[in-house]
C-alpha cells in the first residue's frame, strides 16, 4: 500500500479493496453530497475508485484515501487532482479537495490531511499555486481552505459548466488559492 504522508492521526494513503463501501458512502450520502448534482451508486463509485487509484499509482497526484492511524479505518478522502477547468484554470492547474463521512466532521482532521497534501504537492510537483473552489453556500469546505492558508481571489470566482442546469444554486463556485511562495513562507 502506498503511503504519502503520515500526520498525528492519520495516514494519506493510496485506495485498497476493503475502502469500497466508504467510498460508495461519502458519494452517495445526502449530507455529504449537498452540494453537488449528482450521486454515485455503488458501481459508479467502484469505477471512480479504480480511476483514482490507477492515477494514484501512476503519477502520484490523485484523491487519496485519508485513514485514522490508530485502527487503519478509512474516513473520506483529501488529495489532490487535476480539474481540467479551462478557460477558468490554465491546464495543469493543481487543485486540492477534500470529502469526509459525516460521523468525522468536527474533529480538524481535513485540516491535519489538507496540510499534508499540500505539502506533497508542493514539495512534488512544484506548482506555481494549489487552487480549491467550492459552491458559494459551502462555509464548511470555504473555512478549511482558509485554515489551510488558501486566499479568496473573487476575481476568479466561476459558474461550474459542469453543474447542470437543473442545480442553478449549485453553479457559482468561489476560487481559492495559495502560491508556491505563500506556502514556502508559511510553513517555513
Ligand atoms: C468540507 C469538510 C471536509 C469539512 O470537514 P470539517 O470536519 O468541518 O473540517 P476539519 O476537519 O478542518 O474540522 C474543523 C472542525 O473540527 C473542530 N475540531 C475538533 N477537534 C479538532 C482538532 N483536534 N483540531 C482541529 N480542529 C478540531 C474545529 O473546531 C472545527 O469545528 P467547527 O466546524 O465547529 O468550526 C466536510 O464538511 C465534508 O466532507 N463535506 C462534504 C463534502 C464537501 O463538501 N467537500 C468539499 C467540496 S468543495
């Protein structure tokens, strides 16, 4: 199993088998999925895992799987990932993201894993900035960035093309960022 990075409580690690039904669960629970369009069944959320897990293997930067150091169980996942967003992101552009089980909300530990993903972005890939973007209403997601050290920058907040017209409330996301300088000074 590859590891990327251990924190206090726990480890960012790569998906295996027995993660399946956590997976299918942060993808298909209500509260969790409030603010996207869509659902995943199991066997979608099983052909998004095989996908992250071959990206994973195969280039380092993926959504890995964030599991609680003590006992092993996996909570959701935070990593990093391409979102291939243009014109709004150039190619290339580095986002982090994050989706945790409910019953693991309030403990800081996508704050703990966040900080670890992004120090393996920098320190990997060497971007010239990490980005993240939620849906406006999403104050939970839009306080870990800012926790993390990301910046609103509202001069590129965006309406998501890929949110259907079904979800107009679900459309206009805000961008977050932190650049390669900004996280070097914060962390030194
Ligand atoms: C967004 C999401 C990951 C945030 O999770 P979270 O648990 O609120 O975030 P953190 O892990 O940083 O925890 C912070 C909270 O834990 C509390 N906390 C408890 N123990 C803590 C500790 N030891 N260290 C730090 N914080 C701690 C903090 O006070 C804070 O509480 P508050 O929300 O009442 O202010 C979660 O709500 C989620 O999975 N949402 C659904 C998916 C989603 O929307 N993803 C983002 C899409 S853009």
């Amino acid at each position: 199993m590859t590891v990327i990075a251990t924190t206090d409580r726990l480890l960012l690690r790569n998906w295996a088998e027995e993660d399946r039904g956590l997976f299918h669960e942060i993808n298909s629970d209500p509260e969790v999925m409030e603010f996207f369009a869509f659902r995943r069944d199991r066997a979608e959320a099983d052909l998004m895992l095989d996908g992250i897990r071959d990206a994973i293997a195969t280039t380092g930067l993926g959504l890995y799987a964030a599991a609680l150091k003590e006992t092993g169980e996996p909570i959701g996942f935070c990593g990093l990932w391409h979102p291939e967003l243009e014109p709004f992101l150039t190619a290339g552009t580095i986002e982090i993201g994050w989706r945790l089980a409910k019953r693991h909300w309030g403990k800081g530990y996508v704050t703990e894993a966040g900080a670890a993903a992004l120090r393996h972005g920098f320190t990997q890939f060497d971007p010239p900035e990490i980005v993240s973007f939620a849906v406006t209403d999403n104050h939970r997601s839009t306080a870990v960035m800012r926790r993390l050290g990301l910046r609103h920058e509202p001069e590129r907040d965006f309406d998501h093309p890929r949110v259907p017209d079904t979800h107009p409330h679900l459309k206009r996301h805000v961008l977050y960022a932190i650049s390669r300088e900004q996280w070097k000074q914060a962390v030194s």
